[in-house]
C-alpha cells in the first residue's frame, strides 16, 4: 500500500509539466518564510484573532466559551472537510447545505413521523447524504456537465425543493436519544460534536494522503487531463469526491439535529458558502490540486471564533457581516500572494 | 446516437411538465384555469413565500374562502422569501390574466411598482402579514408588528423587576418586521427600567440562535429573559438555555406548531401569536368586497393572541387541523 502510493506520488510530480516540486521541499534553504506562511499561515490567523479577542473579550479564553467554540464550529467543520474534496479537485459542491436539509427530513420522517427506530433513522438520514452526492458526482460525469458549479447549482434546488415537499414545509421535532447524542451532548466537558470532528478529520487526513484514491483526488486538481491519461480512473474518483462531501453534509445535519431539537427543510441555508469560506481561509486554491484537513479546521475554527468573539463583544449584526467578509478576502488574497511567489 | 439522444431529452421534458401540470391539477390550488368559472370573480392571492408553515396556513385560510365565498381562486407563491424578485415575475405574469381583485404579501418595497400597475388597471390590491408605505393600496390586513413587540416586553417584564438584565435575538438585520418587533421590546423595556444587556441578530434561524445565546450567556450570565423575534429562534434560544441548565423565560412571536408544543410541554414561556390563516381568509373576505364596491377601512388589523402553557396546547390542535397532520 506505502509503496503504491509513492509510487503514485511521483507520477504526480511528473505531471505537473516538469516544475520542480513546491519551494518549501527544496533542500537548498534551511529556511524559507513563504513555506512557513503556507504551511501555518492559517494558524497564525487563528492565534492571532484569539488574542485580540481575549483582549477586547476576557471571558473568550474561558474553558467553557473554548468548548462552545468547538460546537459551534462542529457543523461547519464537517460540511468543510466534505468540501475540501471537490475543491482540491478544482470543482465545488454548492448543495451541501440542501442536502444536509433533506437528509436530515428523511431522518426525521422515518424515525418521527413513521415511529421506526432511531438505528434505522440514522442510517437514512447518512445514506440519503451519500447518495444525494452520488448523484451529484454520476451527473458530473455521465451527463458530462461542463462544470460542478452547474450540477451541483441544480441540485442545490432540486435537494431543497425536495425536502420542502416531503415536510410540508413544516419543521420535525421530538428526536429520540440516539439521534439526538452527538449534537447535544458532552463528554466530561468537551462536546461529542467536536470529538466527532476530530475522529473524522483523522479520517480524512489518512485518506487524502495514504490512500490511492486520496493521491488520485490531488492528481485530478493538479491537472485533470494529465491525470486521465495517466490511467488515472477519473469519473470514479470524481464521483467518489461528491459522494463523500455528501455524506458529510448528513454527517453535519445530525449534529444540527442535536443542536436544535428538530430537522427543518429550511436548515443549512448558505451554509454551502460558511463550508467554501473555511476550506478556502484554510489555504486551499480554487484552482485545485491544493488543500489540506488541517488548514481547513483550522479555517472553520477562525470563523466560529469570529462569529463567538464578535458576539461577546457585543458587535451589531451588520459590522459582523463586514468584518466576516473582510477576513475572507484577506484570506484569499495571502493565497494568491503565495501564488504568485510560487510561479517566480 | 445524438439524435436519439435529443429525442429522449425532448421526451423526458414532456414527461416532467406533464407531470408538473398534473400535480398542480390534483393540487386544485388552481382552480382559475377550471372551466365553469364563468361570472364568478376573480381574485388572485400571492404569497411572498412557500418554504414555511406560516405561509401554508395563510394559503389554507384564503383556499377555505375561495370555497367559502364561492369565487375563481387563484393562488400563487414564490418559493422563498429571501428572493424578491420571484414574487414580482408572479405578479406580472399574473396581470396579463386581469383578475378582478389581488391579495398580496409582499416581502419588501421593491415590489411597489408592480403593485402599482395592477391599480393602473383598477384592480384592487389588498396587502396582508407584510404592509407596505405605498399610498394606493386598497387595505393592509395584518398584524402591528410593533405591537407584538410590545405584548412580549410587557409578558416578559411582567416577572422582572427594574435593573434585571434581557437579552434579544434579532432576525436578518435590515428586515422590518424583526425591527419593528424589536423596537416595541425596547420601548416596553425602557420604560420599566430593564436592561438590555445583548441585542443580537441570528437571521430567523434556529441553529445560528443556539449558537448566538450561547455566546451571549457567556458574555452576561446573570440574563433573566429572552426575547426573540421570531418562534424559530425562541426554539434555539431554549436549546442553550437548557443545554446549561438554566431555567430563564423565553418569549417569541409567531405561534409555529413545535413552539406551542414546547410551551405546552414547558419549555418556551410563551409566543405571541399572528394568525396567517385569518390573514388569507380576510384578505379574500375583502377582496370580494372591494369588487362589489364597498367600502373597507384602510387598516384591518389581525389581534395577536398570547399563547402561554394554558391555551398553547388547543391552538396546536386547531394548526394541526387545518395543516391536516
């Protein structure tokens, strides 16, 4: 398996038509201020903001608003790991949120309405996520759409229209326990949200960097026709990355159930863009190839804490959204500013 | 192969329209394109949105007065109201059939000037839940949104005592309705000398409403009520107040079916009521009037209904039956 994956890895190097690798493996400097701001540039941000708020805000640093900042982060964490795939792919998945909205209504509507048990209703709400995506993944590839914005623009409607449909535009409420678990509670202090976070983010890290199929998603950012014709099964790595962001879409909707006691089919609204925001703050490019799990928790952290520490402050809700938006584009432009260093 | 392709795409259309138009039919939300109508007048109801209860409880009360008062009903609404746009494409398309009467809820002002030509055209416009600053309009039929500030603040401040500490969750900020509720709030709260500590937006959702009272319990612990300007949000708000143990009253403004619920099951404190059926109802009631020449006041207001743990559970039960769930 190791062996299989250098072997890909260097594949990958040759592709990319010859460029030496990223500065930051040249041993030649010792120490370069570019490979660091790529690596921990994100992180600085996040420490950065911290202290500012504990500054403006003292009790931020409490251990207690340090655990709300994990759950609050929690859905957004899970719906930006799912959209760190597509974007490494240079594609994006603008549905989440819809599905994160229909699957936790199908959830609901087995376990709620038609009283099965909460086992099965899990299995629902997570498999309608996965085969929400899949679609989204067989329409990309099958139909040949030029673009995911397009597919995924699509069924960004059809997976809301849905969930509208089924519930009658009424919210479900009255989840039992099981369902209920991970969004709702703690263990000792720290929320099982969270730890559900960092399980899944393991999870990704390994799959991303020691998997084939992980290489491969990296491969198709990089350069997607080099990668075809490199033998690389692009359409079935393809719907691989939109299955999983889909899932975890779900994943993300049954800690939204916890959190609210109930599944609506208006949940999740924009919250596709929150997703994009973390993953690109996080240090991944739209131009794919580029992204990593820890930069984007790392970016889904800096907007709850922003989020948290603007509330504590006591900021009105309009500066908010400015400071928000300003952040994001800072963000972006660090990116392309490591962009340009890279292409001299 | 292309053009099987294309026959199959052309077929596949079809079907979905077909299908679509069927739907509709069985539907008989659009009972104006059914024949038999003639004589009868026409009135045309629009909705601003389709994505919540509130508005199908406003469609069922003006789909129970085509019935009731015998006319050619049309109803229409725009999938969300977040989209403006969506409810003027309606109406225009809507003008070209020349109703007798329409009932609009409108989401902003933007839609003024389509409104407008309707008058043009001497066709009643009868605005309900949303007024507009639009001096041509036939009547507004809603609630005083300000005043149900207020009902709230005067409920909620009914237990306090003067220098206590009330928090409140705002809707999407700009938008009238969360800021003319709050601002009845404010003006009640002034008045009997209760701080508000934190006044937060949470756009009308839940799940950012649990978020955001979480932050502001950390930033003022000692916070003895919540106000919040809608019932999704009073949900939230009860999630972190309880996640926490505490046991602070919550009021919200709307009367959903999961909030009476909740107040019948001793969660939320209470919610103060709007009734989107009788908005629908009316709103048709009157319109009929309009076309018949009589007069009609130019505000009918709606009363709001406080709802507490005592008569929460019947409104339930009467939502629930109009819902038919």
């Amino acid at each position: 398996m190791e062996e299989r994956v250098k072997d890909i890895d260097e594949k990958i190097e040759e592709q990319k038509d010859g460029k030496p690798p990223k500065p930051s493996k040249d041993p030649k400097k010792k120490w370069d201020a570019r490979a660091v701001l790529d690596k921990f540039g994100a992180l600085f941000g996040l420490i950065g903001l911290s202290v500012i708020l504990t500054i403006l805000a003292p009790s931020f640093i409490t251990i207690d608003n340090l655990m709300n900042v994990a759950r609050q982060a929690s859905i957004n964490a899970l719906l930006s790991l799912g959209m760190l795939l597509p974007i490494i792919t240079a594609g994006i998945d603008l549905s989440v949120g819809s599905i994160l909205a229909l699957s936790i209504v199908l959830g609901g509507i087995v376990t709620v309405s038609w009283g099965m048990s909460p086992v099965v209703g899990l299995i629902v709400l997570l498999l309608a996520g996965a085969v929400a995506g899949l679609i989204n993944g067989l329409l990309l590839t099958k139909l040949r759409l030029p673009h995911p914005f397009i597919s995924t623009l699509g069924t960004m409607n059809v997976y809301r229209g849905l969930a509208l449909i089924v519930t009658g535009a009424s919210p479900i409420f009255g989840f039992p326990l099981l369902i209920n678990y991970v969004g709702q509670e703690s263990i000792n202090i720290v929320p099982v949200s969270f730890i559900l976070v960092i399980i899944v983010a393991v999870l990704m890290h390994i799959f991303l960097n020691r998997t084939a199929t992980g290489r491969y998603i990296y491969a198709i950012g990089g350069n997607k026709e080099a990668a075809r014709l490199s033998g690389i099964p692009v359409d079935r790595v393809l719907i691989i990355v939109y299955t999983v962001s889909g899932f975890m879409a779900a994943l993300g909707g049954l800690v939204l159930i916890g959190r609210t006691n109930s599944a609506s089919p208006i949940a999740g609204l924009t919250y596709e863009l929150d997703a994009i925001a973390a993953v690109i703050i996080g240090g991944a490019s739209f131009f794919g190839g580029v992204g990593t799990v820890v930069g984007t928790l790392i970016g889904a952290l800096i907007i709850a804490v922003l989020r948290n520490g603007l509330n504590l402050i006591g900021t009105s809700s309009d500066l908010q959204t400015v400071v928000i938006g300003i952040v994001i584009i800072l963000a972006v432009y660090v990116d392309v500013l490591r962009r340009k260093g890279t292409k001299k | 192969m292309t053009k099987i392709k294309y026959y199959l795409l052309t077929v596949f259309l079809v079907a979905i329209l077909t299908l679509a138009a069927c739907a509709e039919d069985g539907d008989a939300s659009d009972s104006s394109s059914s024949a038999g109508g003639e004589g009868k007048p026409i009135i045309a109801v629009v909705l601003k949105g389709s994505d919540q209860e509130y508005f199908k409880l406003a469609e069922a009360g003006a789909k129970q007065a085509f019935e009731d008062f015998d006319v050619n009903g049309t109803f229409q609404a725009a999938s969300t109201q977040t989209n403006t746009t969506e409810i003027i494409n309606i109406l225009e398309d809507l003008l070209v059939e020349e109703p007798d009467a329409l009932v609009a809820m409108p989401s902003t002002e933007e839609q003024t000037p389509v409104l407008q030509r309707y008058r043009e055209k001497d066709i009643p416009v009868l605005l309900i839940d949303t007024d507009l600053d639009w001096e041509e309009k036939t009547t507004y039929i809603g609630t005083n949104n300000y005043t149900a500030g207020q009902e709230a603040a005067k409920l909620l401040s009914s237990d306090l005592s003067e220098g206590d500490e009330v928090a409140i969750l705002e809707g999407v900020s700009g938008a009238a309705v969360s800021e003319e509720r709050v601002s009845g709030v404010n003006d009640v709260m002034e008045e009997q000398g209760i701080n508000i500590v934190a006044s937060q937006a949470a756009d009308f959702d839940r799940a950012k409403a649990v978020n955001t009272m979480e932050n502001i319990l950390t930033a003022h612990p000692d916070i003895q009520g919540v106000f919040a300007a809608n019932d999704e949000m009073a949900m939230g708000a009860f999630e972190a107040v309880s996640a926490q143990n505490l046991d602070i009253p919550i009021i919200g403004v709307d009367g959903t079916s999961d909030a009476l619920d909740s107040i019948s099951n001793g969660g939320l404190t209470a919610t103060v009521a709007q009734s989107p059926y009788q908005m629908g109802y009316q709103g048709v009631e009157n319109a009929l009037k309009a076309i018949e020449g009589e007069m009609i006041d130019k505000e009918i207001d709606i009363d709001v209904e406080i709802l507490t743990e005592e008569n929460a559970g019947e409104t339930l039960d009467e939502i629930n039956g109009i819902l038919e769930k």
